[in-house]
C-alpha cells in the first residue's frame, strides 16, 4: 500500500491542500519499499484525490481536512487519517507498528461565527534554537521600534528574523481581517516561511496546535518594544 503524509518542513501540516509536499512512501508486509517527496501540485476543488490515487496512494494522513474533501477521497478508495500531529518520520514508525491514531481534526471549515477562543495559558517559557531558524514576532507596526501585538492570529504585522545575523523581514498579516480561521491561517503562514519560533502575547488553542504540530515553538506572554525582545533571543536570556 501507499500513504500520502501532507508535509510542512520534517512535519505533518495541518491541512491536507496547503502544505509545501506530499511524503510517499510505499510499504509492504510492514516495511517501507520506497519514499518519495512531492511538491504540492495545487489545491483545487476535488484535483487533489485524483491525483493521489493515480499514483496509487491507499491512504493520506494529515492534521486537518473539510468533511467535503473527506468524501471526494472515499469515493477514490482513500483512507483519510486526520487530527495527526508530530514528525513526518514519528508517524511513519507509528503507521508501520500499527500505532497511529486520529485526533481532533486542525482544520476549521466553520463557516459561521463563534466566539473567541479561549487563549492558551501565558507563563514562563523556554526555546531553543538551531542555526538557521527563524523566529517571528507580533507587531503592531513594521519596524523593530514597534511594539509586540498581543493578538497572534490577528496581529498587524509578523517580523521574521534570523538571530544570527539579526537580519529581517516585515510581513502584513494576509489573515488579519478573516472573520474566522485567523490563527489557523496565520499558522500555516508562518510554517510556510521556515519558522521555528513565535513571539507573541497570546494565541488561541487550536492555533496553537497548528503551530506545535508544525514544528514552531510558541511563547506567549510577550511585550515591550519587538527589538527589546530581539534583544534578549540574541542573548541567549531565553535559551
């Protein structure tokens, strides 16, 4: 048989038709007879599971995915196996040894209004880092002097650095004035632009888990001026 991981960096995304790759790996009587990463050919309506099953997939495991798009895979014999978080290479030991189990489903095709999220608690937080990551901050403007966003999912503005050499970009939110689906959206933002770390005041849990489930650490809790807190990453105060 053959699975399809919806891929994020060296993890699993948090929507099926949004990630960066597909991971394909075949597998008979319990061993993986080949592997293969595949960028994401597109997300249009009802392409993805017919491209999947003309290339034998049995089966797609991901974070999240809408109840329409479950259906359209059924109907090509695909296994949808969601609410999966971790390491792409955590859940392939865990779909050979029988072990891997769905959760809740990350994806939020709600199309009517709730009420706010409840935030995930703020506290002391510790991160590290590798060389390479990068780390994004809330900010209520485009520059360094601005001051932390308290808000994750609706912020102004994400400042993306590198805290090595101190270099950074500014990005408006694109998913600022979503009226639902913000954080989720702005989570697989930033999976998309290599993050590993955000900064910020708070978040709501399902973004969260988005985030964790791809890779990025999250401290929340976090004010003052955005260089303030560049300042104490690049001094290892948090490490």
């Amino acid at each position: 048989m053959k699975i399809a991981i919806a891929t994020e960096g060296n993890h699993v995304s948090a929507h099926f038709g949004r990630c960066s790759a597909y991971t394909i790996v075949e597998i008979k009587e319990g061993q993986i007879i080949s592997r293969e990463t595949i960028p994401n050919p597109g997300h249009r309506p009802g392409f993805l599971p017919n491209y999947l099953a003309q290339k034998g997939v049995n089966c797609i495991i991901t974070g999240g995915m809408g109840s329409r798009a479950k259906n359209l895979f059924a109907q090509y014999n695909i296994e949808a196996i969601t609410g999966i978080q971790g390491s792409v290479e955590e859940v392939i030991n865990k779909f050979l040894l029988q072990e891997l189990e769905a959760g809740e489903d990350l994806c939020d095709h709600q199309h009517h209004q709730h009420p706010p999220e409840e935030t995930i608690p703020s506290g002391p937080s510790t991160f590290s880092l590798a060389p390479g990551d990068k780390v994004a901050i809330t900010a209520q403007g485009d520059n360094l002097e601005a001051e932390v966003d308290p808000s994750f999912g609706r912020c102004s503005y994400f400042i993306i650095i590198d805290p090595q050499t101190l270099s950074w970009q500014t990005y408006a939110n694109p998913n600022r004035e979503l009226t639902q689906g913000a954080g989720i959206k702005s989570a697989q933002f930033l999976a998309h632009q290599g993050v590993r770390l955000l900064l910020t005041g708070e978040c709501g849990p399902k973004a969260y888990q988005v985030l964790t489930s791809s890779g990025i650490q999250v401290v929340t809790g976090v004010s003052g001026r955005v260089s303030q807190v560049l300042n104490l990453i690049h001094s290892g105060e948090n490490k």
